[in-house]
C-alpha cells in the first residue's frame, strides 16, 4: 500500500513510518518540517500542516492508508499564558482532525489508523472537566463516526509512549537522564504519588500495522504495554544510568513529571491490560519492553 504518515517525522509517526517500510509499503511522511533523523529523512517528504493548510488541496490523492499522528497536546500551548489551552485544542483536534480526515476521504483513501489518548478510556470522568481530554474525546468520537465500508477508520488509544530514533534528541528525555544520573543536584529527588500504563513506540508501530492490516473500523482500541507506578518507573531510570535509588513518594509537584501532565488527576493511578483478543487482532506487539527501552535511551543520552 501507498500509506502517509501524517506527523512522521515525531517519534509515534516516525517509528510507525519506519515499521511499515520494513513491511514492503511505500511510505510517505508529512509533517510541517522535513525529518532530522537520517532513517526518516530517507523517506518521501510532503510537506503539510493539517491545522492551518487546506488538505482538500490535492495533497493527499494518491494514498492508500492513512496514518494520522499529529494531535495537539500540552506541548502546543503556549507557556506564556497568551492563549486558552481549551481553544487551542478544539481548533487542533476537534475541528481540524476531522477536517483533515474528510479530505483524505474524499481525495480517495480507504483507511485511517488515528492515534489517540487513553484518557477517554481510562479517565472518562475527566472528560467535561480537563479540557485535553475532552478534546480527545471528541476528537475520537468525531473521527470513528467517519468510518464507513469504503472507509475505514480505527483508534490506537495510548498511554505514555517511550522511545528513540537515532538523529533525534527529546529535551525532556535529555533533562531526566541528567536527573537519573545526579546531575541535575539543584532538583528535589523523589517520585510523585500514583503511576500509569507505558508502552513503546516500537510496539506502537506493530500495532500501527496489525491495525492497518486486520483492524476493526469504527473501533476505539486500547493498547499498552506495563502498569508502573511512578516510583518504579523513575527508579529504572536512576538504574539504568548508574544511580541506584529507593525514591520517596511525595505529592509534591515533580520537576521533571509535574502535575500539568497528569491528565487523570494528580496521584492518580492509571492501570489496565489490552486484551487478548485485540493484542492478536494487531499483531501480537512487543510486551515487557519498557526497561529494555529506558536502557537504550540513557545509553545513547550518556554518550
């Protein structure tokens, strides 16, 4: 299949992108910035911005598949307060996401893979009340209401996904990788109260492609890999890097995992299992990979 990765060039998009290539399609990314890391810079670039540009241009004809992985996040507000995080977000995701689908819809493409958030899923009480998540929501409920017989489209609702492709640097995985190894000695030690589900974007991308190949159109499908409570999951870290440590676990507002991004609520515990039925459905991906994966990271950030 001729298959467009819509954010490709982030680290969800561009794992998936180098997943599918691997399995025989051709694969094209678009992003507003072409890819710095080498592997991605070797695919095919079109260059797009589904907020601001009209998709319903051309662009997208002559795809198969579509892999849309370009929602807003905290990330996309700005930090100096100038705009409203609720608009910031409808504008991003509830009005252009399925904007943008509609276009490939009509510019013939048969089938979306749509990255989504757990947190409709796992925190269904937040919706109404945290303004990303009820943009998530709505965004995936108004893109699965697309799903038709002639085209289909399905959900990959994640947790907090964790990786690295070789050319790219993460600010935020650099900064706790100098955490890990007792480099940053003005920041406080210690884990925040709760945990939540991880996976990797190497087993995101398997399951990008199992659901491109068996998924269920209309389907919401929530996957991950280990339920880690926050202390576990920083303890690895500090592991990995050399620097051993029994945290504390204290409801203070965490440097580096600060209560911003807690989406479930501060000290809130987020556990759950995919199934066995749609870990087959998408192909069986990676499971038990999240300290595979921190080593590897604070390797390649220790060089």
């Amino acid at each position: 299949m001729k298959v467009l990765v819509i954010g490709g060039s982030g680290l969800i998009g561009g794992d998936a992108a180098l997943q599918l290539k691997r399995a025989g399609h051709e694969v094209t990314i678009m992003s507003r910035k072409a890819p710095q890391a080498p592997a991605l810079a070797e695919l095919p670039f079109l260059a797009g911005d589904y907020i601001n540009d009209d998709m319903g241009d051309g662009r997208l004809q002559g795809f198969d598949a579509l892999v849309f992985s370009a929602a807003a996040d905290i990330r996309n507000v700005p930090m100096d307060g100038s705009a409203d995080p609720a608009q910031v977000y409808t504008e991003a995701n509830d009005i252009a996401v399925p904007r943008c689908l509609e276009a490939a819809r009509d510019a013939g493409i048969s089938q979306v893979v749509y990255i989504g958030t757990f947190y409709p899923q796992v925190a269904p009480e937040r919706i109404g009340v945290c303004p990303y998540v009820t943009s998530r929501a709505n965004t995936d409920k108004a893109v699965r209401a697309l799903n038709s017989d002639e085209f289909k489209v399905c959900c990959l609702d994640l947790p907090f996904v964790l990786g690295h492709i070789p050319g790219t640097e993460v600010p935020h995985i650099a900064g706790l990788v100098a955490y890990a190894s007792g480099q940053l000695s003005d920041l406080p030690v210690f884990a925040p109260k709760g945990g939540t589900n991880h996976i990797t974007s190497r087993s995101v991308a398997q399951a990008v492609l199992g659901a491109l190949e068996n998924g269920e159109g209309g389907k919401a499908y929530l996957i991950g890999d280990e339920n880690l409570s926050w202390k576990e999951y920083l303890e690895r870290w500090f592991t990995a890097a050399g620097n051993p440590q029994d945290l504390e676990v204290r409801e203070d507002d965490h440097p580096l995992l600060p209560n911003a991004i807690m989406f479930a609520g501060a000290g809130a515990t987020v556990s759950f299992e995919t199934s066995a039925e749609d870990r087959a459905t998408l192909g069986n991906f990676d499971c038990n990979q999240i300290t595979a994966a921190i080593e590897e990271i604070v390797a390649v950030y220790k060089q």
